[in-house]
C-alpha cells in the first residue's frame, strides 16, 4: 500500500513537471509568432516583472482588488446576517437579489464608466459590485443553517441579542462565510482584469491586452503567466487563512468522525 | 353552543391572515417599491438626470428594443454563443472528469495541474483568443468553453469519487461489470454534483460571452451596450443592461428548475421541499 502511496505521490509531482518540460521542449524550436518557446516567455517575465513593472502595474491592481473584495465583504455579511435573521426581508428582497445577481458582471461596466468615469472608484466599485453576491447568499445560508436549538439555548441563558449574534450565529454561519468568500476572491481578480481591459491606463489586465495589441507576443505571455500565477497564489493564501480562522471547526468535525 | 362560538374566531382568524400580504407578493411590492424610490429620486434630480435617466423611461426603451428585430438578433448572437460554449464545456468537462474521477492514477496525476489551470483568471487569455481567432464568434465559444469547463470537470471528478464505496462492492458482489457498476451506480450518485456544475458552468458561459463582446467587440447585446454607452444613448444603455440580466435571470431559473425535476429523488431536494 505505501508503495502504491508513494506511485501516486510520484505522479503527482513528476507529471506537472513533464507537462512543463514537454511545452518547453514542443516550443523551444517554435518559430510561430504566436507561440514564442517557453524560455523567451520566461526572459521576458523576469525582465517585465522582477521587479521593473510592480510598482506601475502590479501594484495598483493589488491594491483595487483588495479593496474591492474588502469592502464586499464589509457589506455582504452584515446585510447577510440581518437577511438571514429576518424571513420577511428575505422573502421581500429575493426577486431584486435574483436579478442584480443575475446581470452579467461586465454587463456593469459601462454603466460604472458612465456614472463614474475611467478611474479607480469605478474599478473598485465593479469589483465590489459581483464580490458581494456570493458572499451574501452563503452569509444568509449559513444564518438560516445554524443549529435551532443552538439559538433556543442561548436565548434560554439570558443570552443578549448582540452576544448571541457575535457568539452563537456568526461563528456557526462562518465556514459557509467563507465558501462565499472563496468565491468571490476568483471573482474578484477576474473582474479586477476585465476592468482594467476596458478602461485603464496601467495594471496587469491593461499590460496584456496592451501588449497584445502591439504585437508584443512574448510580454503578452508573461503577462497571462503572472495572471495565472496571481490566482494560484491568492488561493493558496485564502486556504491557509481559511484553515487557520476555521481550525476550531475543522478539528471538531474531525473528532465527531 | 361550542359552534356558535368558534365560527366567529374561525372568521376572525381567516380574516387576520388576508390582511397579510402573501409570500409571494411580499417580494413583487419590493420590486415595485425599489422602483418607485429610484424613479422619485431621479425625478426631483437627486441623481445626475444626464447619469440616471428617469426608470420609466429605461424601460419604455427596454419595451421599444423588445420591438425590434435587431435587438433579438443581439439576443440571439449572445445566446448562440452561451450555448456552443456551455454545450462543448458539459461534453468535455463530464468525459474527462468521469475518466479522471474514476482512477486514483490519473487522478494524481492530474491533481496539480487542475489546481494550477483551474484559478487562472479566463479573461487572461482574451489576448491570446483574438491573436488566435480574431473577434467573432470563435474568440466568444473558446473563453467560454475554457472558463466553463473548470466547474463541470472539478464536480464530476468529485461526484464519482463520491461514490459509496458500498454501494459499489454490493455491485461488485452482484456480478456487476466495470461498465456496468459505472452505468448504474456511480453515474446515478454523481448526477447531484454534475447537475451543480452544469448550473456554475451556464452562469460562466454567460459572463465570458459577455465579456467578450465587451471588450473585443465581438456582436452581441455586450457589444451593444458599449455602443450604447459610447453613443451616450443611456436609456438604451440601461434597458439593455436590464434586458441582460433578465436573460440571465432566466437561464438561472432555467437550470434551478430542471435540476430540482432531475433530482427529486435525491436528499438534498427533498429537504429543500420540506423546509420551504
């Protein structure tokens, strides 16, 4: 059995690094303008990005999306929590929650040009404007799923409304809180991108589609690669908070199996 | 006596409850009244009127397109390629996540790449599709099939890996072939977390479609709100913007409603019947 362990845990490293090897060796004769070998991408990568380009581009698309996904979150618990406590404001807000979530998001960007103009408000706002959907209906999920008796206890002990808010609801709705937000973080980089396409003047998503334009094939590549790099990293980030803030949860399922 | 008695409460108590509004109205009122708010706040010019066109006159817009045979011929380039996209990434995301689901090899093996492939952000590679296949339909079915494959193939992988493993030796111990154990028993049980990605998968499509005609132009209702913008014609901007999510309101109701049929017999259903 450990030697079928270890087969598998081979194959899980060796394969993505033959996968890397196959496209390097498949490109490095490439003469195809489109698809420049893979060594030149990665020249072009460490003279665009390390560190020649962060502060111009890298930086400020950083800073957009983290606001934006902040103040998502800011927003959607809150309003979740009170949505998920209220049946009758449930009920009354679920047709204009269907809808606005519905909207393609970058069916708003234009409308986020017209009201306010090319600048960073509007490019945070997008952000904040699809990041907060997901966030929302697990918010309210989560307070809908919390264990009744759980509620009915506290409330029992003299249990105020806000320590039962803080201490009971928020942390049980928690690891669904945090599925939203897994969410919308993907969200968040790829609505950071689109806007930046659209309407932009520096960041990662003006660089590319810039550098497509020009014909800068190579630049273009690295540009993909660090986009790509980006999320991998954000997601690993995310897990290693979420694993953190959510141990008392994962250890107690672990130990009721 | 008695009777006499409880008729009236009976009366009373039927009475009390016409006064309340019913569930389903409750959130038509709403609409209405998030409706009417913005129409008296942009009326007494509380927003910019050059911004915020009276909502009565958004929708007189949307009514008047509804009208007009090139807005369905928007309509349709929109929906034409949501459906190649979301149809090419259901065959490839189910084929390749049953094969890969179904061998721990292959699953390892695989494992990291998905991972690494799977958060990269689609709209990275508008680049590269309008180098590869210019701005019209093909550049709008690739990104879709690209961003919508990743929800389908990760839930059917998860879906058969999911598989009781009793179940699956009770098969075993019946006779059951490999096909066959696949067919009838690992098939079945995925068919929740599939139905789930398919649902992720249409709302993908759609915001890549869109996104496409957006940024490269592509025709379609996405390419036509930009006009509208550009234009500086905001009450069709608006209606369209409406039009578009009330498309996408509906293939969401679409799927929510096929996958509730398909899946009455499964828990998850059941328990969401018996709790509305």
């Amino acid at each position: 059995m450990t030697a079928r362990r270890a087969f598998l845990l081979g194959l899980e490293v060796l394969v993505p690094i033959a996968v890397v090897a196959l496209w390097a060796a498949w490109s490095a004769s490439s003469t195809s303008f489109y698809f420049p070998p893979l060594s030149k991408i990665l020249t072009t990568f460490k003279d665009t990005w390390l560190f020649d380009r962060v502060g111009s581009d890298v930086v400020p698309s950083l800073l957009r999306l983290l606001a934006g996904y902040a103040l998502a979150t800011a927003i959607a618990v809150p309003v979740g929590l009170a949505l998920g406590l209220s049946p009758a404001a449930r009920r009354a807000s679920a047709p204009i929650v269907e809808f606005l979530r519905a909207i393609p998001p970058p069916a708003l960007i234009p409308f986020g040009i017209v009201v306010m103009g090319v600048g960073n408000t509007m490019k945070v706002f997008i952000i904040v404007a699809v990041c907060v959907w997901p966030v929302l209906l697990n918010t309210v999920d989560g307070v809908r799923g919390v264990d009744a008796q759980l509620i009915e206890t506290s409330r029992a002990y003299g249990i105020g409304m806000r320590d039962r808010l803080s201490s009971v609801i928020l942390p049980a709705a928690l690891p669904q809180i945090f599925a939203g937000m897994r969410t919308a973080l993907s969200l968040a980089v790829i609505l950071m991108v689109i806007s930046e396409m659209v309407a932009s003047t520096n960041g990662i998503g003006y660089f590319v589609l810039e550098s497509q334009r020009t014909f800068a094939i190579p630049e273009m590549w690295s540009g993909i690669v660090l986009l790509g790099l980006l999320g991998y990293v954000l997601n690993l980030i995310f897990g290693v908070v979420e694993a953190r803030v959510l141990r008392w949860h994962r250890g107690a399922r672990s130990a009721a199996r | 006596m008695a009777a006499a008695t409880t008729a009236p409460l009976m009366a009373q108590r039927t009475g009390r409850r016409r006064l309340r509004v019913p569930h389903a109205l409750q959130g038509v009122l709403a609409v209405l009244a998030v409706l009417a708010l913005l129409e008296l706040v942009t009326a007494i010019g509380f927003l910019p009127q050059r911004h915020f066109p009276l909502v009565s006159d958004d929708f007189r817009a949307l009514v008047e397109q509804l009208g007009d045979g090139g807005f369905w011929t928007q309509v349709g380039q929109t929906l034409e390629g949501w459906a190649i996209g979301f149809g090419l990434a259901s065959v490839i995301g189910i084929a390749l996540g049953i094969v890969i689901g179904s061998s721990e090899a292959l699953h390892s093996a695989t494992r990291v790449i998905v991972e690494f492939l799977r958060p990269i952000p689609s709209v990275a590679l508008i680049p590269l599709a309008v180098l590869i296949y210019g701005t019209g339909l093909q550049s709008k079915v690739f990104l879709a099939t690209f961003a919508a494959t990743w929800p389908v193939l990760v839930q059917a992988i998860y879906g058969v890996r999911d598989v009781d493993p009793v179940a699956m030796d009770t098969a075993r111990a019946f006779g059951f072939g490999r096909l066959a154990r696949m067919r009838s028993v690992a098939l079945p049980s995925s068919v929740p977390y599939v139905v789930t990605g398919l649902r992720i998968a249409s709302a993908t499509a759609l915001i890549l479609v869109v996104t496409a005609e957006l940024v490269i132009g592509a025709p379609g209702l996405g390419q036509a709100i930009n006009v509208a913008r550009s234009g500086g014609d905001f009450e069709l901007m608006y209606a369209l913007i409406i039009a578009t999510g009330l498309l996408g309101w509906g293939l969401n109701t679409v799927f929510v409603t096929i996958e509730r049929r398909l899946l009455r017999w499964h828990p998850s259903q059941r328990l969401a019947e018996a709790g509305r």
